[in-house]
C-alpha cells in the first residue's frame, strides 16, 4: 500500500479482512480475558479504539514531520511506546474531569490498553505503509472497530459457550482458540473483497 | 566455603528451571500469545523470535536488576518499558543488518517483543526485586521456555502445512502425501488458533495443566 491507496479500502481492509486480532494476532490477551461478558466487552472495545484514534494521529504526526526529516526512523519503538503511555494517562485524566459516566465504563480497561500490542501494532504497521496523517488515522478507526466487532461477536459465543456441556479439558481458553479458529476460517472468505 | 560455592548455582538450577518448566509462560502462563501464534508458521521464524526474546529478556532482566536499589517505586514501570523499548531497538537493527531475511519476515512482531507481557511481567515479578545472578538464571528459563512452547507449536503447523521439515534451508525430512497435499490451513491464521487450543486441551487432558 502507498500514499494513493483510498480511505475506504484502507477502512475496509482494517475492519473485516486485515482484522488485527483474526489475520495479525494483536490483542490477544484483552481478545481472550475481556470477551466473557458483552457489555464489558462493549466497554473495552470502545476504550481501544478512542486510543488507536489518538494514538495513530500522534504518532504519524510525530513520524512524518520529526522521524523521517531527521532520518531517525529506527527509534520509532522508544518513541511510540512512550507517546503511546503518556496519551493513555492524558486520556485517563482527561475523562475523569470531564465525564463520569464514561469513566465508570472505560476506566478499569484504559491502564490495561498501554500494554496492548494492537495498540503499538497498528502504529507500526502505519509506519510499515508509509501512511499519510489521514490515512493513519482511518486505519486506526478501521482497527478499532474491527477490534471491537471481533470482542463482540467473541463475547456473545462465549457467553453461550459456557452453558455447553463440553470435556473439562476443553472447557474455557481451549474452547475459545478453537471458536476463534472458526472465526478466523469465516473471516477469510472476505479476503477476495478488495 | 564449599556449600556457599555450591547452594546459589543450586538455586541457579531451581530458578531455570522453574521458568522453563514450571511456569512455562506460554503453556501454563498464557503469556505472550501474539509472537505464539504469529511467528509460528514456520520453524525458523519461531526460532528467531524465541533468540530474540531471550536477547531482550536477558539485557532487560540484567539492567533491570542492577539499577533495582535507584529506580523509585513511582516510575518503575515507565524504566522498565524503556529499558525494554532500548534492547528491542538493538535487537531490531542488529536482525536487519545481519540477517534481513528474519528481519523481513518477522516484521512488526520484531517491535512488539516491547509489549511483550512476558517481559515486562518478569521485570516487575522477578528482576527488580532479585540479584542480577538469579535474574539471569530467571532470564534464561523463562526465555528457553517460551522458544520450547514456540518451537512445538511451529514444528506442528509446518508439518502438518507443508508436509516437510525445513530447518534454516535445510530440508530435513518430507512426508511423501502430505508434501504433495500440504493442509495449507495450518500455516494460515486459523490454523494458529487450533493448533494453540489443541494443545492447550492436551496438556490440560495429561493433568499437566489444571482446569479451570
């Protein structure tokens, strides 16, 4: 992908068929830890992609106009782990003043999204395409959408994934790796969209 | 002077091999699942990734536990992560100039060791509270376990997906059906996933692993 590659097919590529958690193994541990509940998985999701938004943004600004002039592209991982850090806490603070409600809601995930490699994965792989600031932004909104649509679609299996009378070995984590094969096996009959 | 000599390399051991085994960090820890499952669809690649991370988990672990007695309790996470972020950086220029067809296959995942959970776990649980000496010892245990976990999960989808077993080049053996027929949906995503859970439930089933 370059410079001229579309918003859309950016958008489309990162919700459905480059899908972080089902193509790119990012965000794993919230994937399997989060997913048992829908509404905390609501929660979550929402939480990740406010922050893939942010930090997308940050990131590509400070890559495309310091990294690449100065010619200092390898200290991307240094730097991005830090922005990445620091906007989680300025997003923390930020919607505790302003907003309660919403806080109660994300608030317990938002220190968990700092270790989140979809986080740093998606501005990396912004890094990778050599995207524009605009077009690192669509792609982390595509990202987090398509991490919270994978969370869901994960919750609402798992919620009934617990009823079933399954072999006590199979019985939670097995059982979700197994369903998310599944998913993964579905989600590639997209591959051929764009 | 004998046993003092004899007890720390003793507790060396106990220290390796509790990470090795004990508290695999894939296996038993589930820790650390997306290098598990994204590097691992050749044997290579896992083996690359498992050097790298013992690479970065023993210069992260030693520096760690030498500056463990200034770092103030406050900021210790925020070191930790550079320290991390440093050794990653170090690791990924030295892959792309010795060996950039690792580098180019590992890709993004080479970055990620830094948000590597187990990492940053055995830095805050093992190195900043422990000598230098047994933090190496954690280092090299938990390190060689996660390569091991690596390893088996690799060596099962480039079976099963190619139908050989080719080690840095070298083509070790092929089965004569499957090479011709490779179940290609192994060394795919999904393939990943079953694999993992697969051998979750094994390990589970062989009382290896307790249920939840």
């Amino acid at each position: 992908m370059n410079n001229s590659t579309s918003l859309i097919t950016i958008f489309i590529s990162m919700v459905i068929i480059n899908n972080l958690i089902l193509t790119k193994f990012l965000g794993l541990c919230p994937f399997f830890g989060v997913s048992k509940k829908l509404s905390n998985a609501l929660s979550m999701g929402a939480a990740v992609t406010l922050v893939m938004v942010i930090a997308s943004l940050a990131t590509s600004i400070i890559y495309n106009y310091i990294l690449i002039p100065y010619k200092v592209e390898f200290m991307n991982i240094i730097i991005y782990i830090l922005v990445i850090a620091s906007l989680v806490q300025i997003v923390e603070l930020t919607i505790k003043r302003t907003n309660l409600i919403l806080y109660n809601a994300l608030g317990i995930y938002l220190p968990l999204i700092t270790t989140n490699c979809a986080v740093l994965g998606i501005t990396l792989i912004n890094a990778n395409n050599n995207f524009s600031v605009l077009q690192s932004v669509i792609s982390g909104l595509g990202g987090g959408l398509g991490f919270t649509l994978m969370l869901l679609i994960m919750s609402g299996i798992r919620e009934r994934l617990e009823l079933a009378d399954a072999p006590s070995s199979m019985r939670g984590l097995p059982a979700a790796f197994i369903v998310a094969a599944l998913l993964a096996l579905a989600f590639m009959g997209f591959s051929g969209l764009l | 002077m004998e046993i003092e000599k004899v007890k720390p390399i003793k507790k060396f051991w106990q220290e390796f091999k509790k990470g090795f085994v004990i508290t695999n960090p894939v296996f038993v820890l589930v820790l650390g699942l997306c290098p598990t499952l994204a590097v691992t669809s050749s044997i290579d690649n896992a083996l690359g990734m498992g050097i790298g991370v013992i690479f970065v988990l023993l210069g992260s672990n030693i520096i760690i536990s030498l500056i463990r007695r200034f770092t103030p309790p406050i900021v210790r996470i925020p070191v930790f992560i550079v320290v991390i972020a440093s050794f990653v950086t170090i690791l990924s220029l030295v892959f792309e100039a010795f060996i950039p067809p690792l580098y180019e296959a590992l890709g993004i995942y080479l970055a990620l060791i830094v948000v590597n959970c187990i990492i940053l776990g055995r830095a805050e649980a093992f190195a900043s509270k422990n000598t230098v000496f047994y933090s190496i010892a954690d280092a090299l245990g938990i390190g060689m376990g996660f390569t091991l976990s690596l390893f088996i999960v690799s060596f099962l989808r480039e079976i099963l997906g190619t139908g050989k077993l080719t080690v840095f080049g070298l083509n070790l053996f092929s089965i004569p059906v499957l090479s011709q027929l490779p179940l290609s949906f192994f060394i795919m995503p999904p393939g990943a996933f079953l694999v993992l859970g697969l051998l979750l439930a094994l390990f589970r089933w062989l009382g290896v692993l307790k249920n939840e």
